[in-house]
C-alpha cells in the first residue's frame, strides 16, 4: 500500500486523516477488535488536531469583533460632531459639552492595542452615562441607541478576547498542531496501513474493498502534495529569475 507522505502539512494531513474515517463509515469492517482501536485512536487524535487548527479561527473572530466596535464606535463620533456643526442653539450647546468627553479619548482610540481600546472604551461609557450628562445624551435623538450599540459591541469583544486567553493557556500547556499531525501520520502508516496491507492478502473480500479506496485517497493526498510543492518551486524560481 502507498503511505501518506510526511511532508503533507496540517491541513492536508487532517484532511487525508477525515477522509479515510469517512470511508470507514462507507466500507464498514465488523468483528475485528485491532481495526475498531485503531480507528477509535485514530478518531481522537483527528479530532484533537482539527480542535488545534480551529484555534486560528479564534484570532479571525475577536478581529471581527474589534472592527465591528469600532464601527459603532465612529458613529457615536460623527453623529456628535453633526450635532455640534450648526448655528449656536441649546442643542448644539449640550452637543459640544458631549463633544469635549469625546474628545479626550479622540477617534485614535480605534487604532489602539485592543487591551488600551477596551480600557478607553468603557471609560468613555462611564463618562458618557454620567447623570449630569443625561440631558445632553437625550438632546442628541440616536446618541443613546449608538451608545448602546457600543456596549454591546464591546461586550461581544470581551467574549471573544476570553476564549481566546482560554485558549491561548490550553495550548500552552499542550502539544503543537504540527506535533499532533505527525502522530496522525504515524498512526496511519504505521499502523492502519500495515494492517490493512496484511488482511487484504489475508482476507480479500473483507478488507480488500475498503483497502483500494483508502490507497486512491492516499495517492490523492500526496499527489497535491506534489502539484503544492511543484507550484512553490516555480514561483520561487520566478522570483530568483526576477531578481537576476
């Protein structure tokens, strides 16, 4: 039987990994106590390694998040700042009084670090919600609902930035993405493949079935393998032809 080429990268190796647990389901081998353990720690260990992947994604959220607060963030600014560009008037009085609280956290604030942008957001809303600023919040019809609007806004942000810190610390005290995949590979060479190698000469009708399709995905595997290292060998031959 092909094995899976070791180069294969996470992605690709949590891919062939799932693939062949997929086929598992669809040529189902019953009665052999060696192949349901090795599917069983098969089964763990992907998941384990897909959990690892997902972890990126955590990053790409609290990034939404952040652009999503700062959005309403703007629109707490430009609304107070059309307020305060009219004639003089009692409302433009009490719009340019919001104006000076906004004004010392400044729409800079959106290009903080997140951890100085939440500090400065929540004092902004503590100053803003002020009883003697009431009056002046209530002058400007949506400033309340945009005020609202960045509290929940900022509120979301705080979720995403605690799982992340969860996270963070798990993966911290555990193995790497990389170092899992390696033993996804192990596992699929070294023991499901020599395995199967064995019981399809063995027992052909049983497992020669399941063995094909498991080599085809494999050779599917390691022939993107191929066209993606193929591919990177000639842009980087591009590259030094550019620069020679």
């Amino acid at each position: 039987m092909k094995a899976i080429n070791v180069k294969l990268n996470t992605s690709e190796t949590a891919e062939a990994c799932q693939g062949i647990i997929e086929l598992s389901k669809k040529y189902p081998i019953t009665e052999d106590a060696y192949f349901s353990i090795t599917f069983e720690k098969l089964s763990g260990i992907s998941n384990e390694l897909i959990g690892k992947m997902n972890a990126g994604w955590l990053n790409s959220e609290l990034k939404d998040k952040d652009e999503a607060r700062d959005l309403d963030l703007r629109a707490v600014f430009y609304e107070v700042k059309a307020k305060c560009m009219r004639r003089p008037s009692a409302g433009q009085e009490k719009a340019l009084r919001i104006k000076e609280v906004l004004d010392r956290y400044g729409m800079k604030i959106t290009e903080e670090s997140y951890t100085i942008e939440s500090a400065g957001v929540r004092a902004m809303l503590s100053d803003l919600n002020a009883p003697e600023l009431e009056e002046c919040v209530r002058a400007i019809p949506d400033l309340k609902q945009l005020m609202d609007n960045v509290e929940q806004s900022q509120a979301d942000f705080d979720v995403s930035a605690s799982k992340l810190i969860e996270d963070k610390n798990e993966r911290e005290n555990a193995k790497s993405a990389s170092v899992v995949a390696q033993e996804v590979k192990s596992i699929i060479n070294n023991e499901l493949l020599v395995y199967l190698a064995a019981m399809a000469k063995a027992n052909p009708a049983k497992y020669k079935p399941f063995t094909d399709v498991v080599n085809t995905l494999i050779e599917t595997s390691n022939n993107k393998l191929r066209d993606r290292l193929a591919a990177l060998q000639r842009k980087k031959e591009k590259v030094n032809q550019e620069l020679n």
